[in-house]
C-alpha cells in the first residue's frame, strides 16, 4: 500500500503529527483499529495515539489506559452487569480527553460506548469520527439520530450504507472493509493445513463460539454438544476451535463436560488460519462470519441470548438475517439457528449438511467471491484521507 500524501490544507503541524484518540471494543474492533492505525501512521508519521484498544493496536504503538475487552459484554442482561464500571471508564475517558484535547477523536464500532462519548466531545469542540456504521439498517433505526448527534463523519464499511446516511444529513465516506484487503481474494487451504498439522484429505469443522467470554459461556457447551453428534456420524471429522489464550481454560473444561475433549483441538489465537484450512465452520453470528465469507467458506451461524436480551433484540429486529452474509447477499445463503433453533442436534445436522452439498458449496464460493470484490478497497487510505478532510475543516475554519 503506497503512503498517502497529506493535504496541503492541513497546517503544518498536522502534516506529520497527529494526537488522535481511539476508542475499540472486543477482538474485531481492535483488529479494524489496527488496521485504521495503519492508514493514519502511513499519513502522520509521529503521530500519537491512545484510548482504549487491544493487542493489535499496540503492535502499532498504540497507548491503552484500557484493554478492549473492558467493553466486551454479551446481550442486554450482561451490559447491566457491567454497567457501572463500564461508565465508570467512559466518565475518567472524557475527564482525561477533555483535559488534554486531541485532534480528533475516533469511536471504532461499539457504538453504546462510543457515540455517547463522541456526542459530549464534540460538543466540547473536539473532532469526532465513527468508523463502521451501526446497523441502522438491521436493527434499532432510532440510532441514527444519536449518530447525527455524535460524530463529524463516519467511515462506512458497506457500499450502501453513505447514501443511507446522506439522507439524514450525516457525513459519511465508503471506505470497503478493511478485512477485504486483509483476507486473501483466493485463501490457501494447503498452506493453512500445514501450519495446523491437518491433512488435504482431512474433513475439518472450525469451531467459534466467540470472542466474548459470556458467549463462550453460553454458547460453547451448544457447539460442542453439537460436535459430539457429528462425531457419531463421522468419527474422522476434525475439529478445530481457535480461542484467545485467556479463554481456553474456559474451553477445555467445557469440551471435558461435554465428552469431545479427545476430539476438538483448542488453540491460540488463529482463527483467519483455522477458517482458511477448514471445510465447514460452525460460528457465532458477528464479525467472524464475515471473516468466514471472505475466506468462501460455508457455515452455520449460530447465536442464543439469554431470554430478556433476546425479546428486547427481537423487537428492534428489522430483517429477517442476522449473520452478515446474509444480511448483505439480502438471502439465506447460510444457515442461521437462533434462539430455540439453536440446539446441538440442529447444529449438528446442518453442519454435516454442507458435506453432503458440493454444488451448492461451489455456489456459495462464486457468491463470496462477488461479495469480496465488492468490499475491497484501500480502507486504510481511504479512511486516512477522511479523517484528514475532516481536520481540514477544522484547519479552514480556523
């Protein structure tokens, strides 16, 4: 990817430096904060960054008062829980912004703690960007007004998602997602076998039952109470399920009460590896179920709240998907088993399914394949060159 040059608008000041403030949620926040990173450092060479963040941003210098998995909370009964310290750290963030302003100050996805937080900034004159469009056209389409309210631009990670926006007089630029770039246009399953120690002729299931500690609580024992009916079915069937290291305990313990502890392989970290290298993937609906359709695999959502958070979902529900893929193919092109539908046994079967469905499987590889396309783009540049448009005004109207 070639460096951006900086606007000749911006004062000299922010031509090499940059105070930006970022704020990211959970395991696929922080990986498109890093990413985002990428772009800006390309653009502002010393630049500073800090807020909340995980390991990916680190790896590009970024400071974190707070790990991202503060923010990680599961369904409306699991934000009640945390509630208090979740404020607690919003409220000690702003005080601390507020204090020793930025340049501008970007709220990554986890939009009930950032566009609150975005709102007060920018009320005080801070710059505020929002990079990935809530799902305004899903679910919850009130939000748009809080995001009117919240932020100067948002960076949009879906190509109908501007005009959307537009009609509610919200800045808004394209930018692709940046996994698009990340994720190989044609994956290497030869390759990604190797580097698991798994065989071409192996049939192998990845596993992921999220990144949320309180989803793996919930819906791991599902998942793998679903493998140990595959296993009848089809003994030789591997399974890989990658976890962050902090949750394998967690994960062992579980495959243990479900009787599959012989047969699933829990590793660290890896999960684009594992998606690459299997046949099938059975997965919680969110990010990784893009992830998977990146790397044109076939699968099967799965997602369970508890009982409350499920009603109040339920009801702010605009579409008949949930899982991505399906939200942005406009069909059920994968299977999604939500809620009571969500039982091992039906996991099972349609996880087993798509074994026996290799026309429809080379379907659904030709559908990802148009969908990569369309969401490929230079997202770091693009959304550099919009966060700099963005401090352009500022520079103009000063």
């Amino acid at each position: 990817m070639s460096a951006a040059s900086p606007s000749p608008f911006l004062s000299a000041s922010l031509s090499a430096s940059l105070s930006a403030s970022l704020v990211a949620g959970e395991a696929s926040g922080d990986l498109l904060a890093g990413l985002l990173l990428d772009g800006m450092q390309q653009r502002w060479p010393q630049m500073q960054a800090s807020g909340i963040g995980g390991a990916r941003m680190a790896e590009r210098g970024f400071k974190a008062w707070w790990p991202s998995d503060k923010l990680s909370v599961f369904g409306y009964i699991d934000a009640l829980r945390h509630y208090r310290e979740i404020l607690g750290i919003r409220n000690q963030l702003k005080t601390k912004l507020l204090a020793n302003p930025p340049d501008v100050f970007i709220g990554v996805d986890a939009p009930d703690f950032n566009l609150q937080l975005e709102a007060d900034l920018r009320e005080k004159g801070i710059k505020t960007v929002h990079f990935v469009c809530p799902s305004i056209w899903a679910w919850r389409p009130k939000r748009v007004e809080k995001l009117k309210k919240s932020c100067d631009h948002v960076l949009c990670v879906f190509p109908f998602e501007p005009e959307i926006l537009a009609k509610h007089g919200i800045a808004a630029t394209y930018v692709g997602h940046p996994l698009a770039s990340v994720i190989p246009m044609q994956p290497d399953k030869t390759k990604a076998r190797k580097l698991l120690n798994l065989a071409m002729e192996d049939k192998v299931v990845a596993v992921l039952p999220g990144s949320r500690l309180s989803e793996v609580k919930h819906l791991a024992p599902r998942y793998f109470k679903a493998v140990a009916g595959i296993i009848i079915a089809y003994p030789a069937i591997k399974f890989i399920v990658p976890s962050i290291p902090k949750h394998i305990p967690l994960l062992q313990q579980i495959a243990k009460d479900c009787g599959v502890e012989q047969h699933v392989h829990i590793i660290a970290g890896q999960s684009h590896t594992a998606l690459e290298a299997c046949d099938v993937t059975l997965i919680t609906s969110g990010t990784a179920t893009l992830e998977a359709a990146l790397y044109k695999r076939p699968m099967v959502i799965g997602y369970a709240l508890n009982w409350l958070s499920y009603e109040i979902m339920k009801r702010k529900k605009l579409q008949p998907w949930v899982g991505l893929p399906n939200i942005l193919s406009g069909e059920f092109v994968v299977p999604e088993l939500i809620q009571s539908d969500c039982t091992p046994q039906a996991l099972a079967a349609a996880t087993l399914a798509w074994f026996d469905a290799p026309e429809k499987v080379a379907d659904l590889e030709r559908q990802f394949t148009t969908l990569h396309t369309q969401l490929l783009r230079n997202t770091s540049e693009l959304a550099a060159d919009a966060i700099a448009q963005v401090l352009n005004q500022t520079a103009k109207a000063g």
